[in-house]
C-alpha cells in the first residue's frame, strides 16, 4: 500500500481519544503491516513492575530513553502508529510521520469520559485530569524546557474529539495517510 507516511504518532491530554483512535486504525492498517505501540502502556507496566503508583515519578532517564527509542522506531523503520502525550512532540524533526494532534475543546466532556471508562466520581476524575496534566506537564518541562508540547503547528492534523466521533476521527486520519480500501 502506497501512503503518504511512513509512520503515524497520535498526542494529547487525558480523554481525548488517543488510545481510541489507535485501536481503531489498526483493522485498517494492521493488514498492510502496521505496527501499534501505546508509550503509556509501556510506561504503566514499567511502573507496576517496579511498584510506583503514579507515570510520573519514573526517572528523568526513563523518559528521554522512551523517547530515544520511539525517534530510534520513527527514524530506521516504517509502519509504527505510536500513542503518547508527546509522540508528536518526539516525532517533529520527521517529515515522513503524520503528527496527529487530538484535542477536546470541552473539559466536562473529558471529565464524563474519565467518568464512564475509569468507573469514578465526577469530582474523582476532574481531580486526577487536572492533577494529571498539571504533574506531567511540570515534569516535562523540568526536562525539556518551557515547551509548548501541544503547539498546533507542530502537527499535520488536529482534531477535536467534541465535534469528532471515533470513526469520523479514524476517515480524517485515513484520508490524510492517502489509505484506499
């Protein structure tokens, strides 16, 4: 199958649809070899296995070894759809990967989804969406710098999930990789 891109990474907050639109592509893309790898799993066995209860205290060199092993994938191999908060962040020195950027323009919206996939309280998940974000993001820039990890003009397609169901998400992504059934 002829794309336009050799690889796909899919960024954004908690509840936007990341995992979802990952998922998602692969009955389209697994067929023609397409790979798929979620950084947060990695990162949540990671953190079972050495008992940590939360992403965030994983070692600075943790991260940048994650990162280093996803620009590793991006730039020696084709066929990776990649799911990470900062996939895209990673991934914008590469022409040949669609950086895809979703977002939710109603925080009540993200909350409902924390709500309904987490089983909590409303108030439970608006404490760990904010506490989330507020944690990884403070760390990142600890690492990185004063970076906007979400700036738009980063990335090839933006989406908001509000307005976006999961299979119109998938069409925009398929028709922007160039996909023909």
């Amino acid at each position: 199958m002829n794309l336009r891109f050799d690889n796909i990474t899919i960024s954004g907050g908690v509840a936007v649809g990341t995992t979802t639109l990952l998922n998602n592509l692969k009955p389209y893309l697994e067929p023609s070899g397409f790979k798929f790898r979620s950084t947060g799993q990695f990162i949540r066995k990671y953190t079972k296995e050495n008992v940590m209860p939360v992403a965030t205290l994983v070692s600075d060199d943790f991260d940048r070894k994650i990162e280093a092993e996803v620009k590793k994938l991006l730039a020696e191999e084709k066929g990776w759809a990649i799911e990470g908060w900062l996939a895209g962040f990673v991934a914008k020195e590469f022409d040949n990967c669609l950086r895809i950027l979703l977002i939710c323009s109603a925080d009540a919206v993200r909350i409902d989804r924390v709500v309904n996939r987490d089983k909590v309280s409303f108030h439970e998940a608006k404490d760990y969406l904010t506490k989330r974000e507020r944690e990884n993001f403070n760390k990142w820039k600890k690492i990185y710098g004063e970076v906007d990890f979400f700036n738009e003009s980063w990335y090839h397609l933006v989406i908001d999930t509000l307005s976006s169901g999961p299979l119109e998400t998938v069409g925009k992504v398929l028709d922007k990789i160039g996909y023909k059934v």
